[in-house]
C-alpha cells in the first residue's frame, strides 16, 4: 500500500465519524456511517492474508447489513411519522429495527457472533481499531435516541454481559478474548444508556483507554496468544509487571480504574429500582474477572520451558517510541482518583 494511501483512509475514517457526531439528521448519520465504514476497509485488508481478507469481507457485509437496516428503518420513521431526527423516534416499529440495527453495527449480543472472528482475522492494531474508535459513532446515536420504554436495551445489555464473560472462559487468543471483553464492556454501557448519558460516555472513554493499553502491551510482546504471554518475562520484565494491573483493571478489580464505571452503573441501576438486574451484571463481572485472572496467571506466575538462550533474547530489535505505552499504562492503573472528576466534567 503506498505510504500516502493510508493517512488518506483514515482521515476519510476520521470523517465519517465526525459526521455521524455532528449530525442529527437519520440520513447525515448514515452516511457518516457509511464513510466511516469504506475507509476502514481497505486498512483491515491490507495484510493480503487469506484471514485478513475473509475478517474484512464478514465485517463488510455485517456492516453493509446493519446499515441497510438502520436506512429502512429512518425512511419507514419518517413515512410513519414525518420525521428525520435522530431524537425523534417516537414510533416502536423503525425504533426497534433502528436499535438492533446499531447492535449488529458494534456487535451486542446477541447479534455478536461476527465480532470474534474477525477481530481474529486481523492484526493487533487494526483489532485495536475495530474494539474502540469503531464504536464510537454508534454510540454517539445510541446517546440520542430516547426511549419510553428502555426494555430491549436492558435485555440487549444483560445478554451481552452474559456472554460476554461466558464466552471468553475457553478461549486461547488473546484476540478473541478481547472481543469477548468489548461485548461485555458495551453490554454495561447499554444497560445504563437510558438512565444516565454521562456515565455511559464516560465508561466508554474508560474502556477506551483500558483497551488500548492492553492492545499496546500485546503489541510490544508480540503476543496473539495465551502460551506466548509465558515469555513475557523475557522480553519486558517491567511491562510484564504492570501488565496484569492493566488487565485487571479491564475486569474492574477495585483499587484499579476499571472499578470505577462499574460500581457507579451499578449503583444508578440500584436508584432506579432493579436490584435484580444489578445482581446479575456483578455476578456477569466475575465471569470476565476469570480469564483476565488467566491472563494474569499465565503472563505474571508461569514460565515456559526455555533452553538457556531462548530464554534471554537479544535485545537488537530496532528503537521504538513508547511513548503511547507508557502513558495509556500509568493512565489505566492509575486514573480511578480522577473518575468523579471526569463525570463531573461529563454532566
């Protein structure tokens, strides 16, 4: 791909998404969408990898499917309605097909079954790509669509922290486990959508920030698996150390910063009267804890049988910044103190 080719597709990424948060007009949004989804093509494919090519043509019709979806239900909102605003659906019909339209787009369950694949199919930074700047545009429409009734949401959101943590109990790639992390995570944002904006925002951005930490120290580890992380060691001792703080703090084990959204949408669901519905997203948070605590074992409490030079590998790898490393590391383990602020900033 020639070196002016890819500042091009993401800036035509950077638009798309743009569009779609600006916009508060149904065909605005979509074709924002649409850009968004165009320019990342092209990235996802560019390994000419037999399973990069297959990830990238699931993701495409997947994507074209959702966004077919989410064009018949604006037009059937405005035949039925006459109106085009995002903040008017008023009618249940292109509602409900608006909402699960953008639930098959980042892959809440259970319209999830694409997302692990291919996130597998691709590589550490497009993956990366895929689990946090993808979501951001449907998001931005989730926030503005208001419901009377914010049932399908719930059982979207609860199903979706279910799997979530019950999918990834058996998986070996890191990838797919962290697919099965962004199911969960989203399926915590959306059982709050409706009850508190802000703190959905919020836990996006915290989810964010953990992800990408997380994607950084597989990508400088070289790791796609979990008998990899066993070399860690080493590779990068220090890295190796705060990493299972990172991974921790994605399963929201309190003093981390992961702790934080989860405890505050926790105790919004508890305001507005579901105990019950509380109960089972806390119960769904140990599933996930499970195989971050995996990860933590295999990278942190395990070593692999090693001859002597294997071992120690010479360090003549060529100098890299670490600069975005470092900073998203510090930031997961150590931003809990900062949360309140940032939701005060938010409301």
């Amino acid at each position: 791909m020639s070196p002016l080719i890819t500042p091009i597709l993401l800036l035509g990424m950077a638009l798309g998404t743009t569009t779609t948060l600006i916009s508060s007009h149904w065909l605005l949004a979509w074709m924002g969408l649409e850009i968004n989804t165009i320019a990342i093509i092209p990235l996802m494919a560019r390994r000419h990898h037999p399973r990069a090519v297959e990830a990238t043509t699931k993701y495409f019709l997947i994507q074209a499917a959702a966004a077919a979806l989410l064009l018949f239900a604006s037009v059937s909102n405005a035949w039925l309605c006459g109106e085009w605003a995002i903040n008017q659906m008023t009618h249940p019909f292109p509602t409900t097909i608006i909402i699960l339209a953008l639930a098959l787009k980042v892959g809440l369950a259970p319209l999830h079954a694409w997302l692990p694949d291919v996130i597998q199919g691709l590589d550490l930074i497009m993956a990366l790509t895929l689990s946090t700047w993808q979501k951001v545009a449907p998001m931005a429409l989730f926030l503005q669509i208001q419901l009377e009734d914010p049932t399908l949401l719930i059982l979207l959101g609860l199903t979706s922290t279910l799997i979530g943590g019950w999918g990834g109990l058996n998986q070996t790639q890191l990838r797919k486990i962290m697919a099965y992390s962004s199911i969960a995570h989203l399926g915590w944002m959306v059982l709050v959508i409706q009850f508190s904006p802000p703190l959905t925002l919020m836990t996006l951005l915290v989810y964010m920030l953990m992800t990408l930490s997380t994607f950084m120290i597989f990508k400088h580890l070289q790791s796609t698996n979990i008998t990899t992380l066993a070399n860690s060691w080493a590779k990068a001792p220090l890295l190796t150390a705060l990493a299972p703080l990172t991974l921790l703090s994605l399963g929201g084990l309190p003093p981390l910063t992961g702790f934080a959204p989860k405890w505050m949408i926790l105790q919004e669901l508890t305001k507005q009267e579901l105990p019950l519905l509380a109960t089972i997203s806390a119960i769904s948070a140990l599933l996930s804890l499970y195989f971050y605590l995996r990860l933590t074992y295999a990278m942190a409490l395990t070593i692999s049988p090693n001859t002597l030079m294997s071992a120690a590998p010479w360090r003549l790898s060529p100098p890299k910044s670490f600069l975005v490393l470092a900073l998203s590391t510090v930031s997961t383990i150590s931003i809990l103190p900062l949360v309140p602020t940032m939701l005060a900033l938010l409301y």
